[in-house]
C-alpha cells in the first residue's frame, strides 16, 4: 500500500508534524481536505507539493480535455468537490474516473465507492485545474445566481434595464423643448440655460467645500484607537473573507501574497478567495507557479455574460464562509491592523451599520503627473468627503475595494449588481435606502495609481459610467427615493452622483465659450452674456475653480503629502481628462453599457514596501 | 440655567442695549460716512433703477455693506446702526460660547460683559453703523483657529483661519497686508515641526538648511503652510479685481473709486493726516510710537503675551499684529488709525485671556488683575476715542457722554429734505460718490440720476433733457474737488449751447440745489 501523502510531505520536510497536526485541525474544523488547507494557508508551495507527489509515484497529469458524462456530475456538489479538490468525470472499464490532488484522500475515495459502488481509477492533477474543471462544469447554477439573483428578487433596483421608458420620454421631451425654446428665442433661452449650469456648478462646488470641512473638522477622530486595536483578542475574531477578483493580474500575485501574510490576523480565520475568470490562464498559471506558499483559495468564476466583477464576486459569495468580507484589488497593501479595526468598530457600532470603509490613498503618488493628480482626489474624496457625507447622513458612495461588510447583511441586499460597473457606488446607496449605515475607519488601503494615460481614461469612463447607471437605476421613480432616503440623502444622491458625470459633460462646453469669448471675442457669446450673467460667471468661474482647487490642497495637507500641494492648480487640465472620460462613459453607456473597461494593474514602477501599523 | 441659554440671554440683552443706544444716538443726529454710504447703497439697491446688480457686486467692503443691506429690510435709515449693535452682540456671543467651553467660571463671562457693555471702543463698534464690528468678530475666527492650530494640528483649523481671513480682508481691504506678518510665523512654525533633536530655533533652521533632505522637507511645508492661509484670501482678492476689470475697467475699482467705497472720500477729508498736521499742527501717530499707543489703550495685551511666554509660535503671532499697524502706519501713512485697529488688541487680548486662563493657579490674584486692566482699558479707550484724530469718532463719545448733538450732518439733512418737498418727483441730477451723504436721507431714489445708470452721462452733457435739477458741490465743500458737479461746471453749461437756464433754489454750505429749466 502507498504512503499516504501526509506522511510523504512529513518525510520530504516540506512541513513538520506540528504542521501536519495544524493542517489537520483546520481541516477538520473547515470540513475540508488536508491538501486543500496545506496548499491555501500557507503552508506548503505547489511546486513542493509537485515534487513530493511525483517522489511518491504520482505524476500530475493534464486533464483539461477529460471527457465527462454530465450525468454523473449531476450526483456531485461543487461545493464538496471544491474543498476536496477532487472530482468524478465518467466511468469506465467499471470504475469511476476521477480528478483527485491527493491520491490518497480516503474520504473522497469512500465518496465515490458509496455513491457509485464502484473502485475510483485516480488521475492525480494539479489542484487549480481540478478547481477550474469543477467549476466550469458543475458552477452554472451558481454562476446563474450570481447574474441574475437581485433581478429576480428586486428588479427595480437592477441595472439591466439602462434607460426606462419614461426616462427616455423625459429626456427626449427635454431636449425637445430646449430646441424648441433655441428656435423661438435663442438669445433669452441660451441665457437661462447658461444661468442654470453656472448656478449648478457653484452650489455643487460650495456644497463640496462645505463636506469638505465637515470632513476635515474630524481628522484627528480615530474611530478606532490603538488601544482598542491592542485589545482585541485573536481568539475571539470571526471568520474574515477577503475577494481578490482579478483578471489577467499574473504580474501582481506575488506582490498579493506579501501583502495578505503582513495582514495580522489569524491566518485559520482568514478565508481568502482570489476570484479568477474561466478564460483567466495567465493568473492561474501564475499561481501554480508560485515557489512559495499561497494564502489564498482560488475559485475559478465560469464564463457567462456580463464579465464584470461584481458578478464574480457574487459567485465567490457562494463560497465564502466568513462573519465579514471584505475586497481587496490585487495590487492593495492594506494598514496591516485593518480588519482588526473593522471587527473592533463594527463591535461598537449599532447593529444598523453593515458597512465600514476604509480609505484608499496611492503609495506611486509621485510617479508621474497622473498619479499625483489622483493622489490629489483620493485624499481629498477618502479623507474628507466621505467623512463629511457620514458626517451630514448623507448616502456614501462607497469605494472600489476595501470595504467591510456584514456577510449576512449583504446578502440579504441581493449583493452587488453585476449589471452596474459601479456595483460599489450601487450597493452604498440601496443599503442605505434599506436604513442601513455605512461607517468611515481611519485606516488606508494603498493602492497603485493609474500611471498611463490609455488606462487612465479607460478605468475614469467606466467610473462616471457607472455613476451614469446608477443614477439612472435609482431616479427610475424620484419620490420613491426621496420618501426611502429623505431630502439629504436625495439632495446628496443628486449631487454626487448624478452630478458628478453631469458637470464633467458640461466643463468642456462651458470651458470653450470661456476660452473663445476670450481669444476672439465673438458678439453671439458676447450677446448670450450680459452684463450681469458675465458676472455671475465669471464668479463662478473663478471661485469654483479655486474652491475645488483648495479643498484639493487642504486633503494633501492633510496627508502631509506637502510636495503635491501646487499640483492642485492642474486640476482643470485633470478635468478636461474627465471630461473626456465621461463622454466616452457616455457613449458606452448608449452603446455597451454592461462592458467592463478593464483596468490594466502593476504598471507601476515604484517599490511598494507594506504598509505595517505598529 | 444651562450656560449656552446663559450667554443666549445676555447676547439679547446686549444686542437689546445697542440696539437702544444706537437709535438713541441716531436721533441725536450722530451719522459717520461709512454708515451713510451703506444706506445710500442699500437705497439704490432695493428702490433704484438701473444696474443694480453692480452695485451690489461693486460695492466695498462687501460683506459690511451685504450686513448692512439685510437689516434694510427692516428700516433702511436705521440699518447700518442696526447691523453693527446685531452683530457686536454676534461677537460677545461667540467670544462667550469660547469662554464657557474652556472655563468653568462665570466670572470671565461676565467680565466680557462687562468690557462690552461700558468699553468705549466696543460701544463705537456695536452703535456707529460702522464696520467695525464684523472686522473684530472675523480677526477673533482668524486667531482663534490659528490657535486651535496649535493645539490640534488639523488641516480644519487652518482652513478655517483662511476662510475667516478672506472674509476679514472683505471687511477691511487693508487686512491683506496681516498676510507679510505671518512669513516668518510659518517658517517657525515649519521649522519646529521638524523631527530635529535640537532644540533652539535658530539652530533648528541651522541644521535644517544645511541638510539637503531637511531642506526640502523644510520648503516644502513651510511652502504649503503658506498656501493653505493664503492661497484663498489672495486669489479672492485677484478675482474681486477681476471682476472689478471686467466690469468697471479698473483692477483697483473697490479700493480707489469713491462710487466703490465710502474710504476714498473720507480718508481725503475725515481721516487725512496732512490736512491736520497743515491746518491744527497736531502731532499724528508716529511710527515706533504706534506700539506703546496699542499698548497703552490695551494694557491686557502684554499679559496676554506673559500668558504665553516661552511658546514661540503663540508668541509670534501676538506680535503680528503690532507689526501690522506698524505697517500700516508707513504704508498708509496720510491716514489716520481708525479705531478697529486699535479694538483688534483689545480682543487679542481677551482671546488669549479666554484661551490661558485655566493655566494660571493663582485665579483671584489674576482676576483682579483681570478687574483692574478692565477698568484701566475703559478709561483708556475713552480718552483715545475723545482725544482721536478722526472726528467721527470723537464726535461719538462726545454724543455719547456729553449729549452734545453733533452738526456734521445737518447740511446734508436740510438739503435732503428740500429735495424730499419738491413737488411732483423730479428728476435731480446728483453725484453720489461725494454727495453719498445727502442721497442717503432721500426718500426717493428713483428720482435721482446717479453715475451708477448709464444715462448719468448723457444727464451730465445735456443735463435739461434728462433732468429737473442738479445738485453741485459748493466750493466750500472740502469734496469739490472730486466730482464733476461744481460751480465750474454750471459754468462750462452755460457758456455752452446747451440753452439751459440754471434757477438756484436751495443752498448750504457745501451744496447748492439748481432748477434747470431749458428753453
């Protein structure tokens, strides 16, 4: 009889007895296999695992062309064969053909002779091709789910459906009658309608420096203190999740792994899913060949339309098994106490806050102009805005990773909409709508700032397209979301997220009259401005630039980022860059509003050292 | 009773106070320029025809004029007055909600009462309808966060002060000179947030400069320290005269157009030094001297400096103010110190006070010492306000303590209310940049065609095809000399082929009122 694999690792000294006694008690209490546990909590590489299954005589073979017979599969649970890393495909010659990574898993083996009566004829295979097997052929149901469970359950808030009926009525008959009011009177309806944007943009912009120092007033309050983070106990924390929905990330996986094992947090209460799309080879293989342990499952999300994140982070839901969760890009280096502080201020929150997040900040911020630049409206959105609009209880748009929920909470929302590029934005404002809060904690989450122009506009036209579904999505009846979240939030909503795509719309146009009654002077702009419409907008102009550009330069202050400071006068140029963004969002949003322009990340060139929080 | 509903009570009282001084000393007959020039503003603004919208934009300062402009809603002669005993109780309110959150004891609530009930200077700002009052309560903020700033080191705090300094500067243009005080501030500030072991300043700025990474570290804060204070007062003074360039052809329209702002007139006649040293032989306000003056009429000033003794940062910022008016002794230097730059002491002072007095053991011994500089500033700001250069200001206290009713208006008064009784609403051509004072007590102001309408020219070539009157300084009138509307002018229409002919109807020793009849 052959050694079981336990013991081949034992021997080979990839792990020690203790280990083997750790893995085997974690197991256990996961309801996993030991390979499954060796393989994803760090403690044995896949190339050592390799090594030792082909010292005990078990080469890996390849098995992505494997025949199967569906209705064998039927008799299987993803999720069993998932922790299992195993998988029966057909029979023949009377005996069960099936995947296994460890050969010698009794269990499985008893699985198979029980449900089938019949011997297994093992194909020993690496454990991510057996995950990616099993859930190509066996993850419909739950792929279904993922696209499609918050439009069965609440379609009104799902943005399958771009533009309404009666939205397009609207806006039609809007526009209809501006062209209308442009052919009756020209000069009296570009008037207003100049008045209307100028007066728009200033209430916005006050309105922005006014969170702004509400924001700022409470930049020494630490939701959560040392002293509280000191006291949490390591035995007492829950299960944590933690998504990694990646694509094509092959560069950055290693840069993952340090960055998750600087996490303090127990590594068994970690339940870390690197959420990887069928057509994603590259990462996969990026993984198999990491030469040192991985901290991390991987769930291979099977292809189905649209191929956006939050789908794939609706299907790792299925597999999730943690209290919280929370989402990480790959290229993130959390503060290392931040899920300690999260459990630590969702234990001290009422029972209504399902949400904490944490701020996001750059850690290439002086790379290049783009990434200063950024680095500019992250600190000044993370650390002011969004504190003052927690402050005011008004709905927060909540960002792209790191933020922390309440499993069951989320789930019981309908999770994130796979249809809306901005799901984030999306959920902070249906979780709200529900009476729950969204809390701020004063930790950051590095991330890597966009360095290239391409990819720059590509990831902005997928933001400010999102907000454009998302505003549409939630003024589909304009009562209902005031009566659902009262004249703050409505006022908020409008502001931030419906104005948002439209000032930036609108700069250029205005920017251009600007520019041209200055250069040329052209008596029809001259007669669309009297004398005190001129001065409203030149007021506007200057103290709406000035304003932005300030609280802009009060966020960086306050990072202490004192080298960025001047950069904030180059924010109208970084505007004109949205403005370009939003129509290009636009235009999408007319012809492909599902597509998910992709974010290319490690572009960087700039060493990102982990972020310890002693 | 709960504190804040304390201090609630006593900030109605003492708004009631001035309210009932101010109208008091309005029915006295006791008006200043400033006062006049908000109402006459106020009046074309809510009953005049024409470019309003440039007067509202183009008037300075602007935020006292926009106060001002408010109370016109309830009487527009008594608006100004109105505005300034509001908002001096404004003041005493915020000075005592900071007092309350700091000290645990009355008696520094009442003693601010105290010094705002009786305080001469106080009582100038809370009654004259001047500005005075915003300027104080805008410098307090400004300190105030500049402060906390210390304490908390928060970008809020900061940025506050900033805001609080554009608007002072809006109340007061002169205020943006406080800026070049607070260079060096900021460097010290800069250099002591440094991680250096050393402790001594000037070595600090030693080693930081001769250490390349230090230096930057160095610049860089000290330069964004500067830019957070001061980008926004700066660049809202660069786009005020922006909008001054665009709409009345002047950068400096605001400060140097007498159709802007009560001060171009009044500091060439009420105000000017040269007229005095010239005429009286008076000794003005010396530089150097200008300290001790502070000094002198606010005492609590140097026990707010003892209050922070060996704290650089709190002890420099103390002192920019004594460099300020220093300053603005040189710079300005045909003008006198009006009263708010010596008030701005008096409530330094008191922040300081509001601020360090929980540090002091020996309470009672501070507090009678409190008492008795309280007693001495009083005195003192009464002999300074009857000894001051400018006459408005004297004029008040001798109202005020003597009841002498002041005579400085009853020309304009008596012109006013001829032009009031003329039959039938004629039209008057007037000149409100110096005859403001006048136009203020008419009652209707769409009767008169002033320069802010733009047929004022057209009245001014052709004065009988537009106009029924016309208003023209005497050559009595210290402000002949700025404005078109003089003798010679009557002079040139006559000569001229304008067939007008020129009835003199009213006059007084600074005006004289025409009936123009053409033939």
């Amino acid at each position: 009889m052959s050694l079981d694999i336990r013991d081949v690792l034992v021997q080979d000294k990839f792990i020690t007895t203790a280990d083997k006694d750790r893995i085997l008690g974690i197991a256990s209490n996961l309801g996993q296999s030991f390979i499954k546990v060796a393989l994803n909590f760090g403690f044995i590489s896949r190339k050592n695992y390799e090594r030792s299954l082909i010292n005990a005589g078990y080469p890996l073979q390849q098995i992505r062309e494997e025949e199967f017979d569906r209705e064998l599969l039927d008799k299987i649970e993803l999720k069993f064969a998932y922790e299992h890393l195993a998988l029966p495909l057909r029979i023949e010659n009377g005996k069960v053909v099936t995947l296994m990574a460890d050969p010698t898993d009794e269990l499985f083996i008893d699985f198979i002779r029980f449900t089938f009566d019949m011997e297994p004829q093992i194909i020993v295979a690496s454990d991510l091709d057996i995950t990616w097997l099993s859930h190509k052929l066996l993850g419909d149901k739950y792929v279904k789910s993922a696209v499609y469970e918050l439009l069965n359950r609440d379609p009104a808030n799902s943005a399958i459906i771009t533009f309404t009926a009666n939205q397009l009525l609207f806006i039609f008959i809007s526009i209809g009658l501006i062209i209308i009011g442009l052919f009756i009177n020209f000069k009296i309806v570009s008037i207003v309608l100049n008045v209307l944007m100028s007066s728009f943009f200033l209430i916005a912009i006050v309105f922005k420096l006014f969170l702004a120092l509400v924001g700022s007033r409470f930049e020494l309050f630490q939701a959560v203190t040392r002293e509280e983070v000191r006291k949490v106990k390591n035995e007492d924390l829950p299960v944590y999740t933690i998504h990694l929905p990646v694509y094509k990330e092959d560069k950055l996986i290693k840069k993952l792994i340090w960055n998750l094992q600087s996490l303090d947090y127990p590594r068994e209460k970690l339940d870390i899913k690197l959420i990887i799309e069928e057509d994603d080879d590259k990462t996969l293989n990026a993984v198999r060949d990491l030469d040192f342990p991985a901290v991390f499952e991987v769930i291979v999300v099977p292809f189905h339309m649209p191929k956006t994140k939050p789908k794939a982070c609706n299907y790792g839901l299925h597999f999730s098994r943690g209290k919280y969760l929370t989402i990480y890009d790959a290229e993130d280096i959390p503060d290392t106490d931040q899920l300690k502080k999260v459990v630590a201020l969702f234990a001290k929150l009422p029972s209504n806050y399902i949400c904490v997040q944490s701020a996001l900040n750059y850690f290439n911020r002086g790379e290049n102009f783009l990434t200063r630049m950024f680095t500019l409206e992250y600190s000044y959105w993370f650390d002011y805005m969004l504190p003052g609009l927690d402050t005011m209880d008004i709905p927060i748009p909540l960002g792209g990773t790191s933020n922390h929920f309440k499993m069951a909470n989320l789930l019981e929302l309908g999770a994130w909409d796979p249809f809306n590029v901005t799901e984030d934005a999306d959920l902070g404002l249906r979780a709200y709508s529900k009476g729950y809060k969204v809390a701020i904690v004063n930790s950051t989450t590095y991330e890597e700032a966009n360095n290239d122009f391409f990819n720059w506009i590509r990831q902005r036209s997928r933001w400010i397209k999102g907000y454009m579904q998302t505003y549409l999505v939630h003024m589909r009846n304009p009562v209902k979301l005031w009566k659902k979240v009262g004249w703050k939030g409505f006022l908020g909503f409008n502001f931030f997220i419906g104005a948002t795509p439209l000032t930036f719309l609108a700069y250029p146009l205005l920017l251009s009259v600007f520019l041209f009654y200055v250069a040329f002077d052209l008596r029809f702009i001259r007669e669309l401005f009297p004398d005190w419409v001129l001065f409203i907008s030149i007021f506007n102009l200057m103290v709406g630039n000035i304003l932005m550009i300030y609280v802009n330069m009060m966020a960086v202050f306050k990072r202490r980022y004192y080298e960025l400071i001047l950069f904030a006068i180059a924010n109208p140029i970084y505007w004109l860059m949205h403005s370009a963004a939003a129509y290009k969002g636009l235009w999408q949003l007319i012809v492909n509003p599902f597509y998910w322009e992709k974010t290319n990340h490690g572009l960087s060139k700039v060493n990102n050292p982990t972020n310890v929080v002693k | 009773m709960s504190k804040n509903f304390m201090v609630l009570v006593l900030t109605l009282v003492l708004a009631g106070y001035y309210v009932f001084v101010a109208v008091y000393l309005n029915n006295m007959g006791y008006y200043n320029q400033e006062s006049l020039f908000y109402i006459e503003k106020g009046k074309i603004v809510f009953d005049g025809i024409g470019q309003r919208l440039k007067v509202i934009g183009l008037t300075a300062p602007l935020f006292p004029f926009y106060a001002t402009f408010v109370f016109s809603i309830v009487s527009e002669q008594l608006s100004a007055v109105l505005a300034s005993a509001v908002g001096t109780a404004v003041l005493f309110n915020i000075m005592a909600n900071a007092i309350i959150k700091r000290l645990d004891d009355e008696f520094y609530v009442f003693f601010l009462l105290g010094i705002f009930l009786i305080h001469p200077g106080i009582l100038y700002a809370a009654c004259s309808g001047k500005s005075v009052y915003l300027i104080l309560i805008f410098f307090f903020l400004f300190y105030l966060n500049f402060f906390k700033f210390y304490l908390s080191n928060t970008t809020f705090h900061v940025s506050i002060a900033s805001i609080c300094l554009v608007v002072l500067v809006f109340c007061d243009y002169k205020f943006i000179w406080l800026t070049l005080f607070f260079l060096p501030l900021v460097l010290s500030i800069s250099i002591d947030s440094l991680n250096l072991s050393e402790k001594e300043s000037v070595f600090r700025l030693f080693i930081s400069f001769n250490n390349p990474s230090l230096r930057r570290k160095l610049i860089n804060k000290t330069f964004a320290m500067y830019i957070i204070i001061f980008i926004l007062p700066l660049v809202s003074v660069l786009i005020y005269k922006m909008l001054n360039l665009t709409h009345a052809a002047d950068l400096n329209y605001f400060i140097d157009s007498p159709y802007a702002t009560w001060s171009v007139m009044a500091e060439k006649i009420d105000y000017n030094v040269l007229l005095d040293t010239t005429m009286h032989h008076k000794l003005p306000e010396a530089p150097i001297v200008i300290s001790t003056r502070m000094i002198l009429y606010c005492p609590m000033i140097l026990v707010a400096i003892y209050l922070y003794r060996q704290r650089t940062y709190q002890i420099l910022t103390l002192l920019t103010p004594f460099a300020f008016v220093e300053f603005l002794r040189i710079k300005y230097d045909k003008v006198y110190l009006a009263q708010q730059y010596y008030l701005i002491f008096l409530i330094l002072a008191l922040l300081c006070v509001v601020i360090r007095a929980v540090t002091i053991k020996e309470q009672k011994a501070f507090k009678i010492m409190l008492v008795i500089l309280g007693v001495v500033q009083i005195y003192s700001g009464y002999m300074f306000l009857d000894r001051s250069y400018v006459k408005e200001e004297q004029t008040f206290i001798r109202v005020l303590m003597k009841k002498e009713a002041p005579d400085s208006q009853n020309e304009n008064i008596d012109m006013a209310n001829y032009i009031n009784a003329l039959p039938g609403n004629p039209r008057l051509l007037i000149d409100d940049g110096v005859a403001y004072p006048v136009a203020a007590f008419i009652k209707n102001v769409q009767g008169l065609i002033m320069p802010y309408e733009e047929r004022f020219l057209s009245a001014v070539e052709s004065p009988g095809r537009y106009a029924s009157y016309i208003l023209v300084a005497s050559t009595k009138n210290p402000a002949n000399g700025y404005t078109q509307l003089t003798p010679k002018y009557l002079q040139i229409l006559r000569t001229g082929n304008n067939k007008i002919y020129l009835e003199k109807r009213f006059e007084t020793n600074d005006w004289i009122l025409y009936k123009i009849d053409q033939h």
